[in-house]
C-alpha cells in the first residue's frame, strides 16, 4: 500500500535534483553584468511607477477564488460517490441523495449567476 | 531490515522513476522543433530549416543558447520567491507522471516475474493528478508576483483565475469518467474499457462524447494555450507572469508548459481512449495467436497504442494552437463558469440515469 506512494517521493526529489543540476551548469556558463538599468522591471521602456507586488488588482480575482473553493470542494464529494455507483443494490439510493445534493449545487451556481458573481465586466 | 524483494521492488521503482523523468526532461526539445515546424507548414513557409537537416538540431541550439544566457533578477524582486517559482512550477508537473500508466503489465521472458509497465497503481489515480497537478497553479503565482513587474502580476493573476476556474470543469468530467468505469484507478480505468474501440468512454453514448469535449475544452484552459493563453497575450501584457524571466528559469517556465501538455494529452487518452489498448482486439484473430501468446510484446504493443495516441493528441493541440484566435478575458470566463459548469452538472444527472438503468 506505502510503497504505491513511495515513487512520488523519488519523483519529486529526481526532478528537483535534475532542475538544480541545470542551473548549476547555466551557472558555471552564464555572464554576470547586471547593471541598475537591466534590474528594473520592464515598463515599456519606462520607469517603473509604483510597487506592483502591494497587490492593486480587481477584486473579482478574490470572488472567482472564493467561488472556486466552493465549488472545488463540492466535486470532491462526488468522487467517492462515482466510485460507488456501479453497486446496483445500492445505486438508486445513492443516485437519489446525489440529486438532492447536486440541485443545492447548482441552486448555488444560480444565486451566484443572478448576483452578477460570474460577470467580468 | 525490509526483505529481498522489497529491495528489488524498490530498486526497480527508482530506476523507472529515472526513465521516465529523463524522456519527460528532454521531451520539449523535440516538441519544440515540432510545433514550429507546424506552425510554418500552416502558415505556408518552411519553419526552421538553418541547423541540421530541415532544422531537427534547432532545439539543441535553443537549449545552448539558453544556457548561456544571463539570469537576470530585478533588483525590487522577493530574490528567495523569485528564484523558487519555476521549480515550484516544474516539479508537480513531473509528479504527475507516477500515476500515469504507459502500458499494462507482462511476463518477464524465461522468468515467472510480473513487470508494470507505469510506476505506480495508486489507488486515488485520478484524483492525485488533479490534486499535484494543480499545484503548478503556485509557481505561476508566484512567480508573478514576486517579479514586481504590473505585466508579470496581471499574467500571474489572470492564469490562477483561469486554471482555478476550469479545474472545476476538469473535476467534473473526471467524475463523469469515474461514473463510467467506478474506480479512481487510472489502471482500473483503462482495463474496464474494452479492447475494441467501441468499447472505450468516448464512445459511451450518449455522455462520453459530451465529457471529452468538456474535459478537451478545460484542459485548453489548464495548459495555458491558445484559444486560451490570456496569461501570455502579448497583446495586453507583454509575456505574462514570466516576463521578467530570462535564461534556465525562463526555460523551466517552457519546460512546465510543455509537460503539461503531455500530461492532459496522456489523461485524456487513459480516460476516454482506451489508453494503451489497440482499437481492435487483436487476440481474436487465429493468425495472430502466436504473437498475442507471447504476452511481453503484446506488452510493448501497448506502449506503441500509447505513444501514438498520445502523439495525436499533441498534434492536435499544436493545430489549434495555429488555427483559432484567443477569447477575451470575459468571454473565456463565461465559457467557465455558466456553460461548461451547468453544462457538467446535468451531464452528471445523465451519466447517473445511465448507470442504475444500463
């Protein structure tokens, strides 16, 4: 059963090993001449105004995200669901207590619609 | 003290782990000088023609010069966070490929060993790609962010809205596969689809066709490529979150999208087509009783059936990629959220209907 998982862990220190490996070797290669100029951000040619990392961004990335968590979350209760569903003693049952709970879903998608939640512009 | 063939097991694992992420690890360059040479035969002129025979050692340049190239980090830059991001992107784009199968399992030759042919049968398969594949999403906005640049915020920005917006599309056409075939194994997935090609979830009438087009239409969205690749339009915002990035850390960016192409390219054929089996059964056939009794070719057979399908998928991509113009950022949240989505949610009602009555 563990070691299913196990690879993952080789996976992940192989290819972090490998992405350090070839940055060592660009390192070796590489010029270093950085001068004020070339450490700016780019602005077309201009110069930076302001600190862009302070985070001025429309607050409707942050209602996509909120709504992302809620509906993310809300498929991940249907996994376990769909794995069972081919159980024929049990599937009416089970299709039965989904439905329910996909309509609270999509009752939840509707509200959000008629807020203007899912509106860009 | 773990026992023998715990150790061979796991030396076994390491060494596939090793294969696989060295194919993975170059795959880009070929696909690079692929795409280009798509998109000049589309575009009706040569593509890269200079270095080697019809350009085939351009990539090989590209890398060189890449690697010589200065890693230039802006002086307003978060260093530490900036530095980290392309690997943050990288590493789960890789992670992915344990729970991918390439093929089934055969017998060894002259012995009574069984030998996998993917590295890891994890039991939550698809859940775990949908899970660390997502991860990528932090080294994007990562990487965005700590550039200090406004285009490199807004493309950092823009891709986790976009990527978080389809996950939800990509959850549920997963789902709808993981009704058809009841398991989370993407092992399971592939042996419960039949070994002729009618018998594979895309042609599960009347919601396989359905789910593959949600699940291509959201995995466009995932990977970041046109008609969707808003983080990159350099249009509006230059390159998008990796604007301030040159050289190897420009290159893992690439390196990340690519692989991920590769990855909803291998997804989508162990999901909806048949993974590594042939279109037709081919132990029906006398003739062909011999070969198919031989089981590690047939075996190896598989990785072929595999490799191809894959490669079609990422030629269709590329095709796409020259064929159709980008959405604007409204419209491809409106293709997210209020068709894909109710869209998902009825075909679940359906795919069920079809289980408990089928």
């Amino acid at each position: 059963m563990l070691l299913s998982y196990l690879p993952i862990l080789i996976m992940i220190g192989f290819v972090s090993f490998m992405g350090l490996a070839v940055l060592f070797v660009s390192y070796l290669f590489r010029p270093s001449n950085p001068y004020p100029e070339k450490l700016t951000a780019w602005e077309c040619g201009l110069a930076p105004i302001g600190e862009a990392n302070q985070g001025h961004f429309r607050v409707h990335f942050f209602v996509i995200a909120i709504l992302f968590v809620i509906f993310d979350v809300e498929t991940l209760f249907l996994f376990p669901w769909a794995t069972l569903l081919g159980d024929k003693s049990i599937s009416v049952f089970l299709f039965v207590e989904m439905l329910v709970f996909v309509v609270v879903l999509a009752a939840g998608l509707v509200y959000a619609w008629a807020k203007g939640a899912l509106e860009w512009i | 003290m773990p026992d023998i063939t715990t150790i061979i097991a796991v030396i076994i694992m390491v060494v596939k782990v090793v294969v696989v992420t060295q194919v993975i690890f170059s795959l880009p360059m070929p696909l690079t000088w692929i795409e280009r040479k798509i998109a000049g035969h589309i575009h009706v002129r040569l593509g890269p023609m200079r270095v080697g025979p019809h350009g085939i050692l351009q990539p090989l340049a590209d890398t060189i010069k890449l690697l010589f190239k200065e890693d230039i980090t802006p002086a307003k830059a978060d260093k530490f966070l900036y530095k980290i991001a392309p690997l943050v992107a990288m590493v789960p784009a890789f992670a992915v490929f344990v729970a991918i199968p390439f093929g089934g399992e055969f017998i060894v030759p002259f012995t009574d060993k069984v030998f996998t042919l993917y590295i890891s049968d994890m039991n939550v398969g698809i859940l775990y790609v949908l899970a660390i594949g997502g991860l990528s999403i932090y080294g994007i906005i990562l990487g965005g962010w700590a550039s200090n640049s406004k285009y490199a915020l807004l493309g950092g920005l823009r891709s986790s809205a976009q990527m978080i917006s389809y996950e939800v599309a990509l959850s549920f056409a997963a789902i709808g596969v993981v009704m058809m075939t009841n398991s989370l194994s993407l092992v399971d997935m592939v042996k419960s689809q039949g070994d002729w090609f009618w018998q594979w979830n895309i042609l599960y009438l009347p919601v396989g066709p359905v789910w593959f087009v949600i699940f291509m239409i959201a995995s466009l969205a995932e990977i970041n490529r046109i008609p969707f690749d808003l983080p990159e339009d350099e249009g509006t915002l230059a390159a998008g979150y990796h604007t301030e990035y040159s050289g190897m850390r420009f290159s893992f960016f690439m390196l990340y999208e690519y692989v991920a192409m590769v990855t909803v390219s291998c997804l989508a054929v162990v999901m909806f087509f048949g993974g590594w089996s042939a279109p037709i059964d081919f132990r029906e056939f006398e003739v062909l009783t011999p070969i198919t009794s031989i089981s590690w070719i047939y075996g190896l057979f598989g990785i072929f059936w595999f490799v191809s399908k894959v490669a079609v998928f990422i030629y269709f991509f590329m095709w796409i990629r020259f064929t159709l113009p980008r959405y604007r950022y409204d419209q491809l949240m409106t293709i997210g959220w209020k068709i894909l989505i109710p869209i998902s949610i009825f075909n679940i009602l359906l795919t069920g209907l079809m289980r408990i009555w089928a």
